[in-house]
C-alpha cells in the first residue's frame, strides 16, 4: 500500500504462504484513517486454498442471493406502484419501502467484500455504507409511523426525529472533516438498539386486529434487531467472529411484510372497483328511473325530441328509412269506470310488457300520457310499419280480454321534416283509425288523414 494510514474499508486479503516462508513470523500491522478507531482483524483463517475460496464462494453466494432478492422487491414494488395508480397513502408506503430496500443495498456493500473485490474503490463502498447505515432507520420509522396505531405516532415521530438529528449532525460533521459518520458511532448504536426496539413496541402493542400490517412488521423489526445486533457484536465490538454478514438474512423477513403490504392493497383497490360499479349502477338506474316511466317501464315523453334527433340523424347520414307510431286503449276512461283504475292500470302494463317482447333496439317505445303510446321504428317505411302495427293491434287484441287498440302511422319524409310534423300527420292517421270504428291501423296516406 502507498498510503498506510490510508481506510481500506473491508476486505478479504490472501497471503499465501508456502515453504519458504518456514520458520519465519506473520506480522500483521493494521492502520486507519481515523484517529479514534484503529483497524481491526474481523476473521483469520489458516488453511488451504481450495477452503478459503469454498467459504469465500459461500459467502458471495449468500450475499448476491440475498441482494438479488432485494432487487427484486425494488422492481416489483416500483411496477405495482407504476400499474396501480398512485393514491398518495399507498404512493407514500411504496416509496419508503423502496427507500429501505435501496438502503439495504447499498449499506451492504460496506459488509462485505464482494464490491471492493469485483469493482475496487474500497473507500467509496465503506463511506456508502456509513451514510445508509445512518439512513436505513429513519426508513423504517416512517414505515412504522404509516402502519401503527394512532395513538403510537407521536413515540414513532419522536424515534425517528432521533435517528434525522443523528443523520444531520454526523453529516455536517462528515463534511467539516471530523470523520462524523464514524466518529459519531459510539452514540448512534445504543440510540439505534433502544430506537428499534421501541418501534418493535409500537408495532406489538398496536391491535393486530385493526392494524394487521404490524403483525408483520414486528417479524420484520426483531428480525433487523437480531441479525443487526450479531453483525454489531461482530464487526464493531469484535464479541464475534463470523465470516459473513447476518444482517442480509433481514430481508428475508421483509418479504412477508412487502407481500401483504401489496396485497392490501389490491384488496383495497378491488374493493373500491366494486364500490365504484356499484355506484355506476344505481347511477344508471336512477337516471334510467329518470328517463322510463314507472308504470309501465317504457321511456317517457322526455325521450321523445332527443330519440327523434338520433333516429333522423341516423337515417339521413345511412339513407335509412323510419317510422313513427302513436296509439292509444279504445274507450279507456269506460275501462276504468266500469274495471276500476287498478284494472286500468294492469292493462296498461301488459301493453307494454307485450310490445317489449316484440321490439328490439331498432325501435323506440314511449308512453306519451294517460293510454297513449307512441312508437318509432328505424328500417320501417310506412308499409312496414303498418304491417308490424296491425301485427301488434292482433296480438293486443287476444290478450286483453276485449280491450282494443287504434293506430295512427306516419313516416318520416327526409332531413326538413320535424318532429311535430310527424306527430300531426300520425294524430290524424289515429282520428281516421277512431272514425273506422276503432281497432285498427291507419296511415298518413289513406284518404281522410293526409
């Protein structure tokens, strides 16, 4: 090394050691940049090479395992949070459990070796480590803070304004060149181990029940504290001695939490989809109550102007025929005297029950007032329409035990023809139709109605 107070960060050194080494001392001289933590050997190992680079495999192996998970739950999250919209609570949680991920990441790289080996730049990895060491518990409080019980915020605010001022303060004195981040570690381990464990407090001590996130985040918080705490016994009070860092096994005890944080989620989303259609629903029945009449179902007169604007259109931009109806119960006001008004108002139904049957979309089927209907029929000329009027007056005939129909027909005669103009023409069609002696079918062209 050039620099031998120069920070190496963590590493795995070989020293190979052969026969011509017999009978001579190891010396092993350790030097660091910082003035208040001296360098330290974490693991040693004698043996062969084929052994170290077995464990060294190992560790690497459950290391890029382990990384490779956590990249996966970035992606998954960031694809749920870009195809599911983003209402802000849910955006606010995606963010920070993407946060804590990224942080996960890039902490680890100061753990192990792997980096400094495949890239390099050991200072970099080690200073990363340090700033997301410091960040990764200010992640998981505001994950706290979004799932705990009301009544727990205030403690998890107070956590986390604790590990904010730790991050600030070791910053600022990072950067002033009093090696903050290291220097500061003395104090921020036990504030993080009484900080995690009042988190894992909040988290128990919310009601499962009403807060079921919590169940899952204290799995998740104890697993941190455990394997968090072996690392610390490890690599900074030197209490341990492992090759490999434990606290990669952490993540793994995010995934259920991750999991079910998505799947409420999509449980609420589908919940609110199912509100929303129904809410469509009774949106469409009330304003089709709006549009029909109550009694007998048909469109009220209402629908009349804007049915004849859409079926003129129509026909005049395809060159379609259409034909227009109206006709009422003969002798109805003798129906209801004599049958009574309940009676007058099954026959009315059954009407329209009985043309309902018969029509399709091509038609329009209104009650205009009392006993009068008016029918207007696309793809009908006038011969048509009578033809299919005098099937329905036929029909109606034999069912209403002697209550009969009369019709009055006119067609529609191109783009300058209004609709009051087709409802004359009918209306004397149907006076024709009561002149004949009623119960049956006239149309606008037969002597007397033009």
């Amino acid at each position: 090394w050039s620099q031998l107070t120069d920070s190496r960060g963590r590493a795995f050194h070989y020293v190979h050691i052969d026969q011509s080494l017999a009978g001579k001392r190891l010396t092993i001289m350790l030097h660091s940049g910082y003035p208040n933590w001296l360098g330290s050997i974490d693991y040693f190992m004698i043996g062969s090479s084929r052994l170290f680079l077995r464990n060294l495999s190992l560790a690497d192996a459950i290391y890029i395992s382990s990384l490779s998970v956590a990249v996966a739950l970035i992606v998954f999250l960031i694809m749920d949070l870009a195809w599911r919209g983003s209402h802000a609570r849910r955006r606010r949680m995606q963010l920070y459990l993407i946060g804590y991920l990224a942080t996960f990441i890039l902490w680890t790289t100061g753990s192990s070796s792997f980096f400094s080996r495949m890239y390099g730049m050991a200072n970099f990895w080690w200073e990363l480590h340090l700033v997301t060491l410091y960040l990764m518990p200010i992640f998981c409080a505001k994950i706290t803070q979004e799932i705990v019980s009301p009544r727990y915020i205030a403690r998890v605010k107070t956590t986390m304004s604790v590990f904010a001022a730790l991050f600030v303060t070791a910053t600022i004195t990072e950067i002033t060149g009093l090696d903050g981040y290291m220097n500061m570690l003395f104090l921020f381990y036990p504030l993080l181990l009484v900080g995690c464990l009042l988190l894992i407090y909040t988290l128990a001590r919310s009601s499962w029940a009403h807060h079921p996130g919590c169940r899952y985040g204290t799995f998740a918080m104890t697993a941190i504290v455990i394997f968090g705490g072996i690392d610390a016994l490890h690599w900074e009070y030197h209490q341990l001695s492992v090759m490999l860092s434990t606290t990669v096994f952490s993540i793994y005890a995010s995934i259920p939490f991750i999991f079910y944080t998505i799947r409420e989620q999509m449980l609420r989303d589908a919940a609110l989809a199912e509100q929303n259609e129904e809410l469509v629903r009774e949106l469409e029945i009330s304003q089709n109550e709006a549009q029909r009449d109550f009694l007998t179902g048909c469109y009220n007169r209402h629908q009349l102007g804007e049915g004849f604007a859409k079926f003129s259109a129509l026909a005049y931009a395809r060159g379609f025929k259409f034909s227009f109806a109206i006709f009422d119960v003969d002798h109805f006001k003798t129906v209801n005297d004599t049958k009574g008004h309940l009676a007058g108002d099954r026959i009315l139904r059954q009407i329209a029950d009985t043309i309902h049957e018969e029509i399709d979309r091509r038609h329009l089927f209104i009650r205009y007032g009392g006993d009068e209907f008016i029918l207007l029929a696309l793809h009908y000329d006038l011969e048509a329409m009578v033809a299919f009027c005098e099937h329905l007056r036929s029909i109606l005939e034999h069912s209403l035990d002697g209550v009969t129909l009369s019709f009055g027909v006119s067609t529609w005669h191109g783009k300058k023809d209004r609709l009051r103009a087709l409802i004359d023409r009918a209306d004397r069609a149907l006076y024709l139709s009561k002149e004949k002696g009623r119960n049956t079918v006239s149309a606008e062209n037969e002597e007397g109605a033009a």
